[in-house]
C-alpha cells in the first residue's frame, strides 16, 4: 500500500486509497503489524449498501466497476495483486461516487501465490486462489465481477444475473467470471475502456 500511495502521489489514483493514519506491532498469538487509516465521511462498505440496497440497477453498477477496474488496473500496473476485492474491502460514497478499495494486507506481488483467504467468502475467490497457483491482475478482475454481481443482486455463488440487468453488461461480467485464468481478461485499464464503449451502446 505504501509503494502504491507513492507511485499515486498526486494523481487521482491516490483517491481509490485510504490514507495511513498510524502503523504500529501488536502482539496477539503472533507478532503482526496493525494499520490505521482514515475513515473519510459519506463512505460505506459494498456489504452495507447491499443491506440497505439489496438490487442496484446497471448504471450504479457501471460507475463502481469502472471504479473498481481503474484502481485495481493502478495495481496492477504496479506489479501488485490485491487478492481480496472483497465486499468488506469495498468503500462507497454514493453522493460523490467515490470509491476507496481497502485490504491491502492480502495483496502480493503478481505471480505470487495469495497466502490469506476470507473464510467468510471462500466462494468468492478464483481456482488458482484456492489452489495455490500464481495470482495476475485477472485474479482481481474476476473478484470484482463477483462483487459487482452481488451489488445486482445476483448469486455469486451460482453465477446467477438478475433477468432484467441489461443482457450486454451481464454478458461483460460474466466474460470476467471464467474459471480459466487463461481466459480471462487480465488488463483491468483495458477492460476499463471496453466497458465504456459497452455502456455507450446500452445507454447512450
């Protein structure tokens, strides 16, 4: 998070980060490092818009995985794998449509393995995840899906779309949801402008 906050710098991929407020050890059974950081007004986890907004409709759900893609691209043209784009990670502001991805203490070099999971949401995690194997910038790209699939109001679990989500955009998320890391999208910022594209055609 520290070499990603200094790669931003001034731009605006510093406002997709929290800020640091204070970093010290703890010890708890092991040794381990405690981060603080600010938490900034208006701004609420994907998990508690969810349980005030059960079914978000496509536009609110292209803004944040614009969003998503732009600040987990930043990544990974950083060389850096987040490895847990989580609901609890994901920080929205729905008057601004700011959003800040937090978690960074599962995050790895890319074509490391991630070594932590969240019990809670194991489903949500890819197969190379799971099964050890390196992790890339699409490892991201196909947890994002998933969050932006359970903000629609669709199953992550069962890869399951709301009917009336416009075909085209379900279609785009489900293209990031393939079990093949191979075949899956692995350049969010590309991904990023394809989405744009999309969302021209559907709404204009």
């Amino acid at each position: 998070l520290t070499k990603l906050l200094g790669n931003a710098g001034t731009t605006s991929y510093a406002r997709y980060l929290p800020t640091i407020a204070e970093s010290f050890l703890a010890k708890d059974k092991i040794q381990k490092r405690v981060n603080v950081f600010v938490k900034e007004e208006g701004f609420y986890t994907l998990e508690e818009v969810h349980a005030r907004h059960p079914k978000l409709e496509g536009r609110h759900l292209a803004w944040m995985f614009k969003r998503l893609l732009t600040i987990v691209g930043f990544a990974g043209r950083h060389s850096t794998v987040h490895g847990a784009v989580l609901p609890t990670h994901i920080l929205i502001n729905p008057e601004t449509h700011g959003l800040q991805l937090v978690g960074w203490g599962h995050s790895v070099e890319a074509g490391s393995t991630i070594k932590t999971i969240s019990a809670k949401f194991k489903s949500w995690y890819p197969k190379e995840v799971i099964s050890k194997k390196p992790a890339n910038n699409s490892t991201d790209i196909y947890m994002a899906a998933k969050c932006i699939l359970f903000a629609s109001g669709g199953d992550p679990d069962s890869g399951q779309f709301p009917n009336d989500l416009p075909i085209k955009l379900s279609s785009f998320i489900r293209s990031c949801l393939l079990d093949s890391q191979k075949m899956r999208p692995d350049d969010a910022w590309k991904l990023n402008d394809d989405l744009t594209e999309l969302l021209e055609q559907v709404y204009g």
